[in-house]
C-alpha cells in the first residue's frame, strides 16, 4: 500500500510540476463545456429561405406572410426568374427555394387542387430535411386554414378535426443544452483520462524510466494501479466542474442522484484509463500511442449516440457498439440528470461497465509484463 | 563454480530472431568484485546486462545471482540489484532529492537509512537538490544515477557503460567512486568500451560478437599476449600506418595514443623497418620494442591468426 502511496505521489508531482498541463487539465474542460454545449445543436435558425412568387394574389402573399413570421426562416430573396434562384442555391446565399407556380390564387379560389415547388439545398442532408420539414409545416397550416374556410363558409357547423397537441418528456422544451451536456460530460472525461494516462506510461517507455521501475520490487499491479488512480481523481474533478457548468451556466436540470452519477463516472473511468493504458503496452512511442488512442477515440465518440441515434444505425454497427463503453455512459449520463433515474433503472449500464472495467485492467496488467 | 561466487553464468544463450546477441557465455563473479565487460558496441554488453537484471528472459542456460535463479527468482533478486542503464533513465522532471526520495521507497527503504553508502557520491550533487534531474550537467547526472541504484543496499550493482559521453574527468572520478564502495562487499559489474578503463577492474571479460574471448585479471591478460610488440613513432602518424601496413613483414599495425603498434610475421624483427621508414621519406621515425597494454591483446583476440604464424591464443 504504501509503494502505491509513494507512486500515485510521484505522479502528482510529475503533473502539476508541468505548469501547463497543470493547468490545462482543469482549463480545458471548462472550455470545451463552454465552447460545445451552447456549440453543438441540431436547432436551425433562420433558414435562408428564396420565394419565387409567380402569382402575386392575396393567397401567395398570405402565404408568404406566414413564412415571414415564422422565426424559423429568413426570407432573404424575392425574385421572378426561376434561375436567378437557383443562382443563388448555387452561390450559397440561400438555402431554400420556394416556388409559387402562377395561377396558385385563382385555382385556390375555384377549389382546384394546386401545387408549391421547394428545392432544398442538401449537401447537409440533416439541415435540408429538418427546414424541408418545417416548410412543409407551415403549408400544411396554410392549407387547414383555407380548407376550414371553404368549407365554414359552405356549411354553418365548424368541421371535425383532429388536432394532436404533443409534450416532450424529460425536455419540455426540447432544449438541446439539456441534450447534449450530459452527452459533453461523458466525452470531456473519456478524452482527458484516455489521452493524460496513456502518453503517461508511453512517456516512461520512450524515457527509459520503466526500465529502472522494472527493476525494483514494484510489483506489476501496483504500477498500473498507480498509473489509473491519479488520472482517476483528475477524471472526477474534471466531472464536478462540468455538472457545475451545466447548472449554473446552461441551468441543465439535475433530477437524478449525484452520487449514483460519480459512481458510475468512476467505474467509466476505470474502464477507458484500463483501456487505453492497454494500447500504450502495445505502444512503443507516443506518436505511436495518439494514433491509436484517436482512432479508438473517434469511434467511441461518434458512435456514442451523442450526435446520432443509435437505434438508427444499421444492426451490424449497433453490435459493435456493445464494445463502446461511451454509449453506457452517455445513456446513464442523461438518464441520471434529465430523468431522475435511479440505481435500477440503469443496472444494465451498470453492469456493462463493470465488466468492461474489470476486463481492460486485467488485460493491462497482464500485457505489462516486467521481464520481456 | 567457485564457492564464493555471486553470479554464475553457464552456457547461456539469448537471440533476437536472426540475430545471436549472446552466443553460449559461461563464466564466474566472486564476492566484491569488480567485474568488467569489454566490447566494442554490439558485442551483446547489453543483452548480457538485461538478462542478469532480469529484464530479459535467456533462450538457454542458467544464470545464477546470489544463489537465486534469474528467472525463477525474479521477484527478491530485485530487491537486491542495482541497475544504472546505459541511458540516463531517471525521471528529468523530479528534482534530484525527488528522485532519490522515490527510489528509496519504492524499495522500501529511506534515504537516511542508506545514507553512508552514497553519502561520498551524493555530496558532489546535494548542491544541486532542488534542481530537476534533467537540468543536471551529464557528470552529475550519473552521480545521481549511481545514488539512486545504490540506495537501497544492492548487493550486486548492475552499471551499463557508465561512463560513455562523461568528460575524462568526471570518468576518473567515477571509478574513484566505485574503488571506494568496496569496502561494503558490493559486487560491481561494469561495461565499457573503453580499453583504459578495463585496468581499474578486478576482472574483465573481452567480449565480441556474443561471445567471451577471455577472462580474467586485467595484468594476466596483458600476459596473454605473446608476441614481440613494436612502438613506432613518427609526426606524420597516418601516413606512418599506411606505410607500415604496406611493409611486406608486418603482421598488423593498430593506432595506439600518438604511435602505432606493430607485430612482425614469426616476430622476426631487424632494422629492414627503419631502413624502410628512411627510404620512404620518414625523417622522424623512433622504433622501440613495448609491452602490450590490453587493447593489444583484445585486437589480437579479435583477428583470426594468420596462416603460418606462430601466435597462440
């Protein structure tokens, strides 16, 4: 115990005697939460949006009106030629072209059906459904409006409709600061363990000091352990100052249990430093290390379901995800502070982190063998 | 095997795929000795070093270190090695006292403790105790070096080319520092491809290739060299080489110091050389019969004899 003691010291030491890595482990989770909370969102705002009203009536102008007022678009370009807007889709100046074919009045007014043309730009294929989908949104009010009119007018009683009101559970407001910070946490401790501790031991290599470690009684459990524990209780620090942000910066929500969300932040940690201590005994430089560590980084973190379902991806790519300790995290993450879950909600998670724990570290201590 | 002996290597073998580092090497180390390794880079120094501080596993053979196998007895003969890599391997950012502090304990002792043993060593750097280790001159840094592998009592101190790119100064006062630790019966085995350096040893092996050439005190293997040895001398030293190697009688002809030593074919010798030397233009040229120092015997060793001579090795 007290070897370890003496080793988890030296480490300490080792960091904060760098005055900048001293610093950036704490500086640099701050900024990311500031930086990629409020940053990361899939909400769009003033879609740049080109009308081409061929038809200039009371109907087109109505509905034109609609769309200016929707926060959602900014009408930036009115025009009549079809192919200066479709300059400017080129040119990058809107992304939306709404066409309104001539006679859209007047067919309106006989009750003939009529039709809208809309080319979205959709080299960002998520932007272009999302704004396809608001559009289509506000037609559609148009179009309920001028049916109950029609029909109102014809007959004395209002007609049936079915009008679905929907709530948002756990995030009324669909606020994506809500949505992605718990995500951003997860993140922020997988990169500054993952990276901090696997240079570290690549580092000793490449130094040669390792060798002189191998020669005293050290034993090889005691060396991994005191290589996880420091980056561990900085992993932890890290953690606090980011659930602070959360609350007191973006007033992200905490309805779970704290204590249940270090618990299992610990036992993450424990995983993915065991995991990347892992890579750097198969590691001989720390070029060697980083591209590795990257490639395992990238993978965890684009597959986590941060950005993206999960349950959209293809089976084969779900399967794999078994194998991400980041997707565990990132579920009880949000669970926790949005949900309120508890110990039982989340034991499968849980669970999965254990063994995911428990398996990386065994491995690293048994690939870090002392005598070659 | 001797009865005293601490380290006993017999028929010992290591590989590294195609390449034979340690080719079948036997030999003893008394108690307290110093025991030197001579080579030139590559001849398996190294190799031989890692496996006897049981870094590295042997192909085959037995190596036997204060009665424990190497390999089976891993685990306590750490804790009574002492290793000085070749490399400065300590931690640059730790300040000497640091480094020393850590040492101490990971082996489980003090620097207090221990403190007489290192105590002649570390006083050169215990000015210097603030200072991180990587900021230390390259003499000092091997007295640090030297004080970290000594302080938890080794009975056996493992020193890799210590003195490789140490001024010549810091290099006497370094075998100074290991003449000195004798006196606590600490047995040294020690590397260097210095020539010198083998005289200030008890024993020393000459190794090449993998394989030990010989063994034994430095004096008796000077003795080993059995042939009439010639010092030549002249100003114009490389031009002296090339002539002299082109003298039909010569048998070889090694730079040493300012002059060139030389052995004749069946050590036949006359003043033919001096006539030679004259007639090619040396005005300056002093010939005189040596006695071999041991680079002579070690490059004797290393060349295969010449048909027809007479030479014993």
């Amino acid at each position: 115990m007290r070897t370890i003691y003496y080793l988890i010291r030296k480490e300490f030491i080792q960091i904060f005697r760098d005055k900048f890595l001293g610093r950036a482990i704490f500086a640099i989770p701050i900024v990311q939460m500031l930086i990629l909370v409020p940053a990361v969102t899939f909400e769009i705002k003033e879609v740049r949006l080109c009308i081409v009203d061929k038809d200039m009536t009371t109907e087109s102008r109505e509905l034109v009106g609609k769309l200016v007022g929707s926060t959602f678009f900014k009408v930036g370009h009115t025009t009549f030629p079809e192919r200066e807007a479709n300059e400017l889709l080129n040119r990058d100046q809107c992304d939306l072209i709404l066409q309104i074919p001539a006679g859209f009045g007047k067919d309106i007014g006989k009750g003939t059906p009529t039709q809208l043309m809309a080319s979205a730009n959709a080299i960002n294929a998520m932007n272009a459904q999302l704004s396809w989908a608001y559009l289509n949104g506000v037609i559609l009010d148009y179009n309920m409006n001028i049916l109950a009119r029609e029909i109102s007018s014809r007959s004395f009683s209002p007609i049936p409709q079915i009008e679905v009101t929907n709530r948002y559970w756990y995030n009324e407001l669909l606020n994506y600061n809500f949505y992605m910070q718990p995500g951003i946490l997860g993140i922020l401790v997988l990169a500054i363990g993952f990276i901090l501790a696997g240079l570290n031991l690549v580092k000793e290599k490449e130094i040669g000091t390792i060798e002189q470690m191998n020669v005293t009684p050290v034993k090889k459990y005691q060396f991994i352990l005191a290589k996880i524990i420091p980056f561990l209780i900085i992993g932890l620090i890290d953690l606090a100052l980011g659930i602070a942000i959360g609350i007191l910066v973006f007033n992200v929500p905490f309805e779970g249990s704290i204590w249940l969300l270090f618990l299992c932040s610990t036992i993450f940690l424990i995983a993915v430093l065991g995991l990347a201590l892992l890579i750097s005994t198969f590691s001989g430089t720390q070029q060697q290390f980083m591209f590795t560590g990257f490639f395992f980084m990238i993978i965890f973190i684009l597959m986590s379901g941060i950005f993206t379902p999960i349950e959209s991806m293809p089976v084969w790519a779900q399967k794999i995800d078994l194998l991400n300790p980041v997707v565990y995290i990132m579920r009880i993450n949000r669970m926790v502070m949005l949900k309120g879950s508890t110990f039982q909600d989340i034991q499968t998670e849980f669970l999965a982190l254990v063994l995911y724990a428990i398996a990386t570290t065994t491995l690293a201590v048994n690939r870090y063998r002392k005598t070659a | 095997m001797t009865a005293n002996s601490i380290i006993s290597v017999s028929h010992l073998s290591k590989s590294f795929g195609e390449v034979n580092a340690l080719k079948d090497i036997s030999f003893d180390v008394g108690e307290g000795e110093v025991f030197g390794f001579i080579g030139p880079d590559g001849a398996g120094k190294t190799t031989l070093f890692r496996i006897i501080t049981t870094l590295l596993l042997p192909d085959e053979g037995e190596v036997t270190i204060l009665g424990l196998d190497c390999v089976k007895g891993f685990r306590e003969l750490r804790k009574n090695i002492g290793y000085m890599p070749g490399r400065f391997s300590l931690y640059m950012d730790l300040t000497v006292e640091e480094n020393l502090n850590f040492y101490a304990t990971v082996f489980g002792t003090t620097v207090r403790e221990n403190y007489d043993l290192i105590a002649d060593i570390y006083a050169h750097i215990e000015p210097f105790r603030k200072r991180p280790a990587g900021k230390l001159s390259g003499g000092m840094k091997q007295k640090l070096a030297l004080s970290c592998a000594l302080i938890h009592k080794p009975a056996l101190l493992v020193l890799d080319e210590p003195t490789t790119g140490v001024d010549a100064v810091s290099r006497a006062e370094f075998w100074e520092m290991l003449k000195k630790l004798k006196k606590y019966h600490i047995t040294i085995l020690v590397s260097t491809p210095y020539m010198d350096e083998a005289m200030r040893c008890d024993k020393v092996a000459l190794i090449q290739e993998g394989k030990i050439l010989s063994v034994d005190q430095p004096e008796r293997i000077t003795d080993g060299f059995s042939r009439r040895l010639f010092s030549v001398r002249s100003s114009e030293k490389y031009k002296l080489i090339r002539a002299l190697r082109e003298f039909p009688l010569t048998d070889t002809a090694y730079p040493f110091g300012d002059s060139v030593h030389v052995t004749f074919r069946d050590d036949h010798y006359d003043d033919t050389l001096y006539r030679y030397l004259t007639a090619a233009g040396f005005t300056d040229v002093s010939i005189g019969e040596t006695r071999a120092g041991i680079e002579d015997r070690f490059l004797e060793l290393m060349t295969p004899p010449l048909q027809g001579s007479n030479r014993t090795l």
